[in-house]
C-alpha cells in the first residue's frame, strides 16, 4: 500500500510554517551590534509589530543567536521570523559554525543577508574590513555543498538582474501585490562578476559622527564622495547594499524587507510610519544605495576623475587568496583617507589599522584552507560541517586565549599608566566568558 500520509503531513506543515529569513552580522563590538538590531526595531511602520527574542547578543569573543519576529497588527500574523547571528571576529571557529548553520535543508541561501558592520569612527579601515569579511565569508561558503552554493549563486543573480532592469520605485514597491516581469538585461560592466551566493549589505553606524570630520578634522566633500564612490565600487561587484544609519535612521527596515524578499501586508504603504525606500547619495550620513539599483554610470556622476575600473580590477587582486595583495587597492584606499585622531574619534574599535594587515593575512588563510578543502571533497555527496562539539571546543580554547591576552594587557597597562582596566571589571569579564563556555560544553 503506498505511503500517503507522510507527503500529506508534510505538505500541511509546509504551508503552515512561518516563513524564516536569515540575517548575519558582522563585526564591531557587541554594543554596536545591538544598537543595529535596535534600528531594525525602530524602523518599521506602526502597523507591523515585533517580537524580539530577550536573549542578549554576542560579546567580543563567541558568536550569538536571537530572533525577531514580524507581525501583522491588523492579521495578527507572522509574516516572517528573522533569525540572527552575530559573529564579533574573524575566526576558523566561527567560520565552521556558520557553515553547519547555512548547510541546513531549510536555508536557502539566496534568503540569507550578510550585514558587515562599520563604525564611523575608523574609516580608514572601512576597506579592509570589507575585504576581511568578504574573504572570510567566502572560506564559510567553501564549506557548504557546491551545488548549494551555485545555485545561491544563480538565483540572487537572476534576480539582480530582473530588479536592475525595471524602474526602482516599483521593484522596491513594499506591498508586492504584482510579479516583477521576466526581463532578464544583461549586467553592464563591473556589476555582480564577483558573486558570493548571498545578499550582501554594508551599514555603517553612528553617522552622526561625521559632522566631526568635517567641522574638526578638516573633511571636505573630496573625502566624503571618494569614500562613498570607492564603496560603491567595490559592492557593486557583489550585488550588495550600502547604507549610513544615524541613530534616527527610518530606512534600515524597507531596505531589508527589499533585501529579503519579505511579503508585506497589503496596503502598508498607506499606513502610518511607512517610510518609501528610496535611493540616496546627497545626505552623506544618510546614504542608501539598493543592490541592483547602482551602476558605474551613476557612481561616475557624483565626482569626476575617479578611477572606477582601476578600483575594480584592484579589488579582484586584494580578494585573491593566492596573492600577497600587491596591486591591489585596500592599501590605496588607507593612504587617501585621512586617518582619524583618537581625541576627536571618541572609544577605538579593537579593529585598530594596526593590526588590518595580520586580519586580511588570517582571513585569506582561512578562506584558502577552506577553499583547499572543498576542492578534496566534491566528489563526496555529503558536506563535512565541524561537529557541535569540535565547535565547543575551539570556543573554549578561544575564551582561554582571551584569558590570557586580557591578563597580559591588564599587566602591560599597569607598567605603562594608561589607563588600566579596573581588576575586578576585568576579572568579571572573564569569569562571564568562562561561564558561558561552560554552558556551552554542557549543550547536547
């Protein structure tokens, strides 16, 4: 007798599932991370409402989770559960964790949104932890089955494609009551050759701060528009976004529901609160740029004798992790931007200049040693994930090196006066990194 109710079962369970989006976060300190979901929060219309899970996120060592759900006031439905990840620093462990996660059967990738965080204090850096992220990001992806990951590849593409080849205003129309047509254009140049499987976004925080650039260390629109036209550049090659947020930003929930494909209530553009996603590049704190709504015509517009092919083929060179990055434009970038004095800059960010170069060396090493190891397993139909408690493990060793950088540090800042960690705040910091360690060895 042939087996009809499991199908059945199954289908009812599919239809009545809440549908799930997946958002990672990237980088900076924990604090800012939270203020980032915080924003997300704060930016949707009045009639959606939001659930957040009261777990805290992250701290500056392990990875976190938590979710949000969004919801239908007058429905009272879910719409879509954002499950998030936040991951603080470049690590293998990390790394691993991520990808036993993105290799699950009910991800799909194209349904996945990569956040890289930026503070607004440091950007000088803001090129290299881009390439950081995208290196690293890259050695996650090595590990998930390939055909997975073409067919992420395919699909965010397909639609880069369809939504570049209609007017903004109306792919980016937040009820979504229409199908956007079939109209496949072909990609002008320098537009998504560098595909990662994943929606990608960049968001700078803090903003605000850049009215201290200007009125203190002596910024003028030349530094603010080769910043912009170079991260333009360098994300258009990956179909990503880039967006400045304020701490009164209202633009970070459209974007996302753009970028993830949400089904919208109908008639939320009537609601009040609803804020339209539109295309920014004037208000230089407020930058919105959408994927697929950019091109180098568009960058070129904004400021005359910048080289956009040369920082595109530069770009390639720095993600190569066959290279020792010679020729490539992370180090150009560095020597233009001025740097930012620590006085005016307020609390720097432990991704100091200083140490940029060991953090590109580390992610190009792992994204190569993954990369090596995918190559060694594609005739396998299963994809190797490091096991929950080989992660654990990594996590522990991590928490006790922080250990001990953080006694070292403690010693070092007593011997140079400068102004040394309270012990009994650092002994605290430590004893909640050993706690939470211990109960992760106790999960499973």
């Amino acid at each position: 007798m042939p087996e009809i109710w499991t199908p059945l079962l199954q289908s009812v369970v599919s239809t009545k599932a809440t549908p799930t989006r997946t958002l990672i976060i990237l980088g900076t300190q924990p604090q800012m991370q939270r203020a980032y979901i915080d924003l997300i929060l704060a930016s949707r219309a009045q009639s959606i409402s939001v659930i957040p899970c009261p777990e805290p996120v992250a701290n500056d060592f392990l990875a976190a989770y938590t979710y949000v759900d969004v919801n239908d006031v007058e429905q009272e439905d879910t719409l879509v559960r954002l499950e998030i990840y936040t991951i603080p620093t470049l690590h293998e462990a990390h790394a691993s964790f991520l990808a036993q996660k993105l290799s699950g059967v009910n991800i799909q990738l194209s349904e996945v949104l990569v956040t890289v965080l930026l503070n607004c204090n440091e950007p000088q850096s803001w090129a290299g932890a881009i390439a950081d992220w995208v290196l690293y990001l890259k050695g996650v992806l090595s590990q998930i089955d390939a055909d997975k990951v073409a067919t992420g590849k395919d699909e965010c593409i397909k639609r880069f494609q369809r939504l570049s080849s209609q007017p903004f205003l109306e792919t980016a129309h937040v009820d979504r009551t229409f199908s956007i047509p079939e109209v496949v254009h072909d990609l002008e140049q320098g537009m998504y050759d560098h595909p990662l499987g994943v929606e990608l976004l960049v968001a700078v925080l803090e903003t605000e701060r850049m009215e201290t650039l200007e009125a203190q260390n002596g910024w003028t629109d030349e530094e603010f528009d080769f910043i912009q036209q170079f991260l333009r550049t360098i994300l258009l090659k990956h179909g990503a976004s880039l967006i400045y947020l304020n701490s009164d930003s209202d633009t970070l929930f459209p974007l996302l529901y753009h970028l993830l494909q949400i089904q919208s209530p109908v008639g939320l553009s009537d609601q009040p609160g609803f804020v339209a996603l539109r295309p920014n590049i004037i208000d230089r704190d407020k930058i919105v740029v959408p994927s697929a709504w950019d091109s180098w015509r568009k960058i070129e517009m904004l400021k005359e004798g910048f080289d956009i092919s040369g920082v595109s083929a530069g770009w390639e060179l720095d993600l190569a992790t066959d290279s020792d990055g010679s020729g490539g434009v992370v180090e150009v970038y560095e020597d233009i931007v001025p740097t930012v004095t620590p006085d005016l800059s307020g609390p720097i960010s432990l991704a100091a200049t200083s140490t940029a170069t060991q953090n590109r060396r580390a992610a190009k090493e792992i994204s190569h040693t993954y990369k090596n190891h995918a190559s060694a397993r594609q005739t396998k139909l299963e994809t190797e994930a490091l096991g929950v408690q080989e992660f654990l493990k990594l996590e522990l060793e991590e928490i006790s090196r922080a250990d001990t950088v953080l006694s070292r540090d403690r010693d070092t800042d007593k011997q140079e006066n400068e102004n040394p960690m309270s012990p009994s705040t650092e002994e605290s910091t430590i004893a909640q990194l050993r706690e939470m360690g211990l109960s992760l060895k106790m999960v499973n």
